[in-house]
C-alpha cells in the first residue's frame, strides 16, 4: 500500500525539521510492519513570506519521502490542501492531510490506514477535547457547530483537516468543481463508508497559528454559504414579520384617526426608519455574499497556480 501525507504550509519553518522527523521515524516504523510499501510526504508552501521553501528543499535533499509543491502566491489553507490532495489523485491508494504544527497526532495515523485496509474510504481524525484552544476559540468553535448542524449542515464536531482519504474517496473529491472550498462539509458529500479516530490534541510545537480570528470569522462564513441557503430564509421570514408589523401599524393609524385621536409619531417613525434601513442594509448584504460566491464561480479561475515542485 503506498500513501501520501500532504501537509499545507504558510511560514511554518520553525517547526519543519521536528515534522518531517516524527514524520520519518512514523513511516519507517509502518514500513516495517508491513503497513505501508510506499510513502510520500508533500509538503504544500502556500505562498510563504519566510524560509518555508528552503526548508522543504533541504529535506528534499535529506529525507527519501518528502516532496515540494510551491504556489505562486498565498491561496489560503483550503485552497493549498486541495493542491496536495490534487497531487496525489492516481499515485496512491490513500492520502492523509494533517497540519504542519504537530498539533494533529500523527502517531494516529497507523489507526487510519488499518481503518482503510478494513474497506473504510474515508477516516476521519476527531478531538477528544479542546483543552488547548482558548476560551474564546472553544466557545465560538462550539457555537460554530452547533450553527451548522441547526441549519442542516452535515459536519462532525471537532473535525479539523486531519483525515484519510481512499484512492476511490479522493478521486470523487477531485471531481467537485467549485472554488468557495470547504472540504469539511464537501468529504461528506461522498457517501463513501467512513469511520473516526480519536486523538489528543498536541500543543504547537513552535511558532503561533495562522489563523486570526478575522480568518475564522471568513471560515465558518464560507462554509455556512457554501452548504446553506438558511441566511436567505431568514430574510423571507424577517420580511414577512417587518410586513405583518406594517399592516398592523397601518391599522392602527387608520382606527386613531377616526377616532379623532391626535398621533404623536415622530419617535416611532424615526425608529422605524432607522430600524428598516438597517434591515434592508443587512439583507443586501446577505444576498451580496452569494451573489459574491457565484461571481467566483462563474469566472472558473484556478485554484493555485504552482511556481515549482520538487
């Protein structure tokens, strides 16, 4: 069985060296139990402003499994884990994607290919906690989910980017054509067999993460427009109470006046204007970020654009 690891980088190389050792010292040890005949490890530098590459060349030179893949500019972490896994379609019969930090448990990873070998295509790798997170990260991580599964978005709580992938799995994966990735809700999409693997999450071993908060914020919004349609719905909805309150409103103006009752309004008009205006700003928004989506689409342009590769 040969398997690929394909491991996005954005200046990760602090931590690179003690990756690519565990990473070695993991895969002979599966080579010696007949687990794994053939092993590539590609590391994916996604548009690195630091010495990133030049680590990845000089474990090129050094380690028998690594292999290079370097993006011309910075695409984001789906984007670059879509080019490994791009990589990897017809040349191995599974491919794990893990990041670079060591936070993933890559001595789980044993556990993953057994699941494969038992006829599982997809193996996922879920946290048995959140220890390691901030509170504000775990709160908002938490509440994410929760969000997603409300609105009728399939996701497994406390699944990053750490999972297996059958030759079969990854070759349906490469089929789906659009550029708003979001390969957490896309994989499962597949309805291949699937199967979870518990681990704990390390702490980074070097270096700080990559995702700022205003990068997560862009995430989840991602991936609730790619997968929902439900901020639309709640449009149609918050329209209809504002209309049912107009008429309401409106009946009560009319009953006033034949009553001969003075309407003192100007502090309930006011409010309502602000409070419609606001509405209609936000709506507009809303639609904007699909219409956004599609304007993507539409325009088909590659995911990445590949500088050099190794």
């Amino acid at each position: 069985m040969k398997l690929n690891v394909v491991i996005p980088c954005y200046n990760e190389d602090e931590v690179l060296h003690e990756t690519n050792r565990q990473l070695t010292e993991l895969v002979d040890s599966m080579i010696d139990d007949n687990l794994l005949t053939e092993c590539d490890i590609l590391y994916v530098d996604d548009g690195s402003d630091d010495k990133t590459w030049d680590v990845i060349e000089e474990l090129q030179t050094t380690s028998p499994y690594v292999h290079g893949l370097k993006l011309a500019h910075n695409v984001g972490h789906q984007n670059a884990l879509w080019a490994g896994l791009e990589q990897s379609v017809g040349k191995c019969d599974a491919v794990v994607s893990i990041d670079a930090d060591l936070q993933h448990d890559i001595h789980r990873i044993p556990d993953m290919v057994l699941s494969y070998q038992a006829g599982y295509e997809v193996v996922y790798g879920i946290r048995n906690s959140r220890a390691t997170d901030s509170k504000f990260k775990k709160r908002t991580a938490l509440s994410f989910y929760k969000l997603m599964q409300k609105i009728g978005v399939d996701l497994i709580p406390n699944h990053a980017d750490f999972r297996l992938l059958g030759k079969n799995a990854l070759q349906a994966l490469s089929e789906f054509p659009e550029r708003n990735l979001f390969l957490r809700g896309m994989v499962r999409l597949l309805g291949f067999k699937e199967t979870y693997v518990y681990f704990d999450c390390n702490e980074r071993y070097a270096g700080k993460s990559k995702y700022s908060s205003r990068k997560m914020f862009a995430f989840a919004l991602d991936g609730i427009t790619s997968f929902s349609v439900w901020p639309l719905r709640i449009i149609y909805l918050i329209g209809l109470v504002c209309l049912g309150v107009s008429i309401a409103e409106m009946i009560y103006i009319l009953v006033a006046y034949f009553q001969g009752r003075t309407i003192q309004g100007w502090a309930s008009l006011l409010f309502s204007v602000w409070f419609l205006g606001g509405l209609l700003l936000f709506s507009v928004g809303v639609v904007g970020e699909y219409i956004g989506k599609i304007y993507k689409e539409v325009k088909r342009r590659p995911r990445y654009i590949i500088e050099k590769q190794i």
